[in-house]
C-alpha cells in the first residue's frame, strides 16, 4: 500500500487518532488546487476524496476549475472522544462549496461506536424498515422532542374538511382534529395521471376505493402510501389525492389548504421527503417496485485504517431536482421530523437528531453533531437566530427555486412566512414583514432578474431569479452573535428610517404598513426543540416616527387629502398592483455604467457580475455621488438622467471600497458615521385610472451632500406611488 502524501501527513492518521480528541487542535489544513490533490494517486486518501467528489451530488463539469481543497478533524459528539475528518471542495462562488465527511470503518468483528461508518448490502433493494420504526421510537420516547408535534406544537389549526388517506382502508377520510398523520413531499413529474376533483374524493371515500385510481398515481404517491403501511400508521396525507386540483367548486378548499400549509405539515408526525432526481416517475427507491442500488466509497489509507466518505443527505439534497422546485422548499422547512430518501439511502431528521444508514448511531441518546449541524444549517427556521436574518435568508432561499406558475409564488411562502409572522409579530405585505419593512425593501438582485408581474416591483416576489439583503445596516454583519445583529437592526430601523408607508389593501382602502396599535402579540414558539421558548425581543418598528427625515413631515392635513384621493382614484383600478404611497425626496443623477463591484466583507464570495452592472451616480458637475445595481440591459441607457427615491439612511463604513469611493464629499471612516442615504432608482408607469405611478429599476446609495447637487432644481418632497 501507498503511503499518503506529505499534505495528508498533517492529519496523523491512526484507528487511535480517529478516538483520541484530534479535533483539540482546531486547525483546518490547506491540500492544494483540486486538479493537483487529483494528479496525488498514489496518496490512498487523495484518490478516495477526489473520486468521492467527482461521483458525488454536484455533477456540473465546472465544478472543481479553480477549486482549493482542504480538511480538518471535526468532534462527532459532546464530551467524547470520537472524531472524523471534513474534507472541503471550495469552489469559485458559495454555491460551489462541498463538504465531504471521512469516518472510520470498524474492523471484523468490532462492536462500532459512535459516528463510525457502516458498510450497506449493495446487494440489498429495499431500504431498512426496521431500523426507520427504530429511529422513531428513539426519537418518539428518549429524545428531547418526543412531545412533538401534537402535544406541543403551538401551528395553526388544520384546513377546514381536512382529508388524508386511510391506508388500511385505502380510502380518503376526515379524521379527527388530532390525529396523527404522515406527509409527502415530492416533485411532480409525468407520470401522474390523476388529477383530485370534488366528486372524485367523495368517490374515493368509500373503502377499498382507492385501489381504481392507483396505477394513475404518481410512483412516488404510490410507495409513500406503501412506506405508511409498512411502518404501521394508519394516515397519509398527500396534495395530489387530498386537496382538490381541479373544479370551482374546490377553489375554496385549494385555498384553505395552501394558507394552512404551515400547519399541515407542522402537524405532521413524519413527513417523507421524496428528493431523489428519479423519484418523480420512477418512485422511491428501496420502497415499492424500484430497487435500490447503493454506492458507497470506501478505501483502506493505512495499514489497518479502513475510511468511508459519505456526503450528508442535506448535500445531495441542495444539488437536487427537489431543491429547485418552490413548492417543496416550505415543505421541507415547515417539516418537523423528516424521513429523507435520496442518494438510494434512506435519512431521518428531527430538531434535535439526525440518523443516517450509513452512520452508527448513539447508543445512550447522544447526538451525531456534525449530522445534526448540517440538519440545521439547511433547516433555516430552526436556526436560533436574530430572526430578522432568518427572515432574509428565507427569502433569499425562496428566490432560487422554480414554480410552474407565477401566481403561486408567495403562495409557496405562505407556510414560512405563517411561522415568521408569529416569530416577528408582524404582517406582511408582498412577502415583505411589516415591522422591518424599510430593511426589506433593500433586496438586491444576486442574479440577473426578470420581472414577473401580477406583483409589485418594490418586492422580491416581483422579480424572477435569486436576490440577497447586502450591506453593514441590513443584516449585522459585523457583529459575532444573533442578539447584537439584533441589536444593530432594530438601532437602524428606530433610529434612521424615516418615511411613513402606506398601502391599498385588499379592501382598496389605505392603510398604514405599520401600526403599533394592531401589532400582534408575541406568541411562545415551539420551534424547533420540546421546550417552549420565550418569544423574541421586539423586531423592528417601536410606532415612534424619526424625524430626522430630510423633508418637512409635518403637513399631516395635505398628506391625509393626498392618500383619501389616491386610494379613490386606486380603488377603482383594475391592475392588480399592490401600491405603495408614501412622500419622499425625488432626485435626479446621470448614471455611468462601470467595472465596480459590490463587497462589503471579507466573508462574502467573490464578487461575479451574472447580468449585473454597477452604475455611478453622476451629479451636475460630473462627480461621482454614489451608485446603483442594475441589470446590464441599462448599458443601453448609459449617461441618461434618471430618478432616485430617497429611502433611508446609510452607513458609509465599510472593510472595503465601495465603487463611488472617489465622490468629493466628506469621508469619514467611523463604524457609525451615516453619511449616505439609501436609494432607489425609479421609472415612470402610468396606470390605467390614469395616476402617474413609479417601478422600482434598483437600489443603491447617495452621498447626503450629493443631494443639493443633483441636476434639475432644488430637490422637494413628493408624492409618490411606487407599484
């Protein structure tokens, strides 16, 4: 045998090393460009770490150009000694970031332990349904989440004629209210050829029924109704039989069970998460009639010393057909123990444990951290966070899915912002939170965008492609920990936010985005562990307007004609805007197209334009002022004037230049000198009642003494209705 190379001394590799705390050193080690770990095959451990990536979840060609790998000891469990070792493939941008876990294999005849790999029968088809009812006991009866999700679960109330399927019977039912059921997940694909109607559930009431319809059923459908008798429960409920698709006359049932989507799969005792690529038409592997073939890489590296690499079933997930489709996003995040299907494998997940086939689990209810870490990592709701940030990040993981139809965007978010409602004690409006909404507003496009109508512009929902929260005011990003994040939010929004907003709601009345007199309460979460936990310190708005505003505020008399005008003359139109009417400063910059980029961090990727350019804000005398991203299609519009909405106010600090840095206006370099204000660029629209409206183009930052030097005349306050 080989003996391993130089960078992979480093690890000390021993079977005693693999027990004896090697974590303690906390260091990660560099292994080199990828291609050249690759070209290292006489290194046993540099040969089973590429060909494990190579096979792996992330099968674009690109992937590893100009990757750099490296690895560390990680500690599998508190308080004990047992370790594996993390391997990193790091790519040119975040969504090309692998991780690769390494673990000991035990020898002949060795009573494993903790975190060991375990070698599958790759001759074996069906997935173990024994260890699955195992690992629910465990869950069900030793682990700190055993009350979840019926005795303890704060979710809304089930849809109204909720119905599952009785799989003993194989029929549909109504059941009782708290009832115990277990939920599919899954991708649509071809294969389903039956599409749910009022009169065929009544049909499918009748005992024995469902046998007819079961050969026009999506595979998936088909197994997770077989997987559901094989475990022994009783309940499956599944939106291809239980909700129906089609007629009028199930509109309204449609529509209760999407806006109670949280509670659904909340409820649910299990969810099954069908994410393997070929799930869609061809079913589960392992479960029904498709056999499952398992591939596995293992590798003895040293004399004695016998390793499995393995990827977490959140890694395959990510790279997944499952992962690009909007619906199952909320589906997966609303889930509170899961049993998760891909790589042939079979997972389970609950808010305190993870359990994979190929891991050896605790023996004395001690959890598996690297498992749980990466359970939580992709489990955004679950994370104990500053949750304005989970709010952000939610929204920015909802952007980079697809739905076969526009309209169900938000409906794809309803569940996750249901949660977020609660946690923040908030509306919201377009997918925006009400109690944060000046933070909200500044998405920026991470992608080059195209607008979806049927919503506003001022939301992300408006935009297809995926967006991102940027910048030292939004999201903390300069503080260690969620509560100073916190913190650092709610002094902005109090503190340097200014504009008072208003909306058409869907009576066509207008509101106020914000009323502290109407906040809902604060609400005790069961999210995600057994415990109840204290709400959250207040998020956002406190109802005291700053006024700091550049702008006189103080004529409410005209400002109160203005919106009872408006919302008359709104209330009678027939687009389907929601508009946003509020007074502000309109400025005006020439904008240059330039080779700038945005950075605010060291910890943010590469700066990678995909459709995007960095426009200089351009005052009167030509100076540089500040600076909007745009789509590269405004290259065609380089040096016009345009319009800018003054938002909010800005911090000028940062760890690295920004594109306007040469701007001949004052510097200061203090981490709370707010010099800048926010901005949005605006274009004309004139809706169909006749009103001169305005669409959001892109969002960026003004210097405050640019402002009397913006070409036109002296810059006033207007109203404005930003659609």
């Amino acid at each position: 045998m080989s003996a391993l190379c130089e960078a992979c001394r480093v690890f000390n590799i021993s079977r005693d090393r693999f027990r004896s705390s090697p974590f303690s050193e906390k260091r990660m080690h560099q292994l080199g460009w990828f291609f050249d770990v690759e070209k290292r095959t006489s290194c046993p451990l540099c040969s089973l770490i590429t060909q494990a990536f190579r096979e792996g979840p992330v099968q674009d060609k690109y992937v590893f150009e100009g990757s750099r790998v490296q690895g560390s000891w990680v500690q599998i469990s508190e308080g004990r000694p047992e370790a594996g070792l993390e391997f990193w493939s790091l790519g040119k941008h975040e969504d090309l970031k692998v991780r690769l876990s390494v673990r000991l294999l035990p020898e002949t005849d060795e009573e494993p332990s903790i975190g060991m790999g375990v070698l599958i029968d790759p001759n074996s088809p069906h997935v173990p349904i024994d260890r699955i009812r195992d690992w629910m006991h465990r869950c069900e009866h030793h682990h700190p989440c055993r009350s979840v999700p019926l005795a303890s679960t704060r979710a809304g109330r089930l849809p109204l004629a909720f119905t599952v399927v009785d799989v003993e019977n194989m029929c549909l039912v109504e059941p009782e209210s708290d009832c115990r059921f277990l939920a599919l997940s899954y991708v649509w694909g071809t294969s389903n050829r039956f599409s749910s109607s009022l009169p065929a559930m009544r049909a499918l009431s009748n005992p024995n029924s469902l046998g007819a319809v079961l050969g026009r059923l999506a595979p998936s459908i088909r197994d997770a109704v077989e997987l559901t008798q094989k475990l022994g429960e009783k309940y499956l409920w599944t939106d291809a039989l239980c909700v129906s698709q089609s007629g009028d006359a199930g509109q309204e049932m449609a529509k209760d069970n999407i806006d109670s989507m949280d509670s659904i799969y909340r409820h649910a005792a299990y969810v099954i998460i069908a994410a393997d690529d070929d799930a869609p038409d061809g079913g589960i592997a392992g479960v029904g009639k498709l056999s499952r073939k398992v591939h596995q890489h293992a590798a003895e590296i040293m004399p004695g010393v016998r390793v499995l690499a393995r990827f977490s079933p959140q890694t395959y997930m990510s790279h997944s057909r499952y992962s690009t489709r909007g619906w199952t996003y909320q589906e997966d995040q609303l889930a509170t123990r899961s049993l998760i299907f891909i790589n042939n494998q079979v997972y389970f997940s609950c808010p305190n444990y993870a359990y994979s086939e190929d891991i050896e689990a605790e023996r004395n209810n001690t959890p598996d951290f690297t498992l749980v870490f990466q359970q939580k990592v992709n489990k955004i709701l679950y994370r104990d966070a500053n949750p304005a940030a989970v709010y952000f990040r939610s929204a920015e993981a909802l952007s980079r899915r697809d739905f076969t139809f526009a309209d169900d965007y938000l409906r794809g978010f309803a569940g996750v912002a249901a949660v977020q409602s609660q946690i923040l004690a908030s509306q919201f409006i377009a997918g925006l939170p009400t109690c944060i909404f000046d933070a909200a507003l500044l998405w920026q496009p991470a992608r080059q965008l195209k607008r979806r109508r049927g919503f506003p512009s001022w939301s992300w929902a408006g935009w297809h492609g995926q967006i991102r929260w940027l910048g030292d005011t939004i999201d903390g990003l300069y503080q260690d920990s969620p509560v100073a994040s916190l913190d650092k939010l709610n002094s902005w929004i109090r503190s340097r936010t200014f504009l008072r907003w208003y909306f058409l709601n869907t009576r066509r009345q207008v509101e106020a985005v914000f009323d502290a007199r109407t906040r809902r309460s604060f609400g005790k979460m069961f999210w995600p562990s057994s415990d109840e936990k204290d709400p959250s310190p207040a998020v956002g708005y406190t109802g005291d307007f700053n006024e700091s505003a550049p702008f006189d505020q103080d004529e409410d008399e005209d400002e109160q004609i203005y919106l009872e005008s408006t919302g008359l003359q709104l209330a009678n139109s027939k687009e389907r805007i929601i508009p946003l009417l509020f007074k502000t400063l309109v400025v005006t910059f020439r904008i240059q197209a330039s080779t700038a980029y945005l950075r605010y961090g060291s910890i943010d990727p590469v700066w990678e334009p995909s459709g995007r350019v960095v426009f200089l804000l351009l005052n009167r005398n030509n100076a540089v002022s500040g600076y909007v991203l745009l789509d590269e299609s405004w290259r065609q519009h380089d040096m016009s004037l345009q319009e800018f909405l003054i938002l909010s106010e800005a911090n000028y600090y940062c760890d690295w230049a920004r594109p306007h840095e040469n701007h001949p206006y004052k510097k200061s370099y203090e981490f709370e000198a707010w010099d800048e204000y926010h901005v949005m660029m605006v274009t004309r629209r004139t809706l169909d009642v006749g009103l001169l409206a305005v669409e959001r183009a892109g969002v960026g930052r003004l210097h405050k003494e640019a402002v009397k030097d913006a070409h036109g005349e002296q810059a006033e306050a207007s109203n404005v209705i930003l659609v």
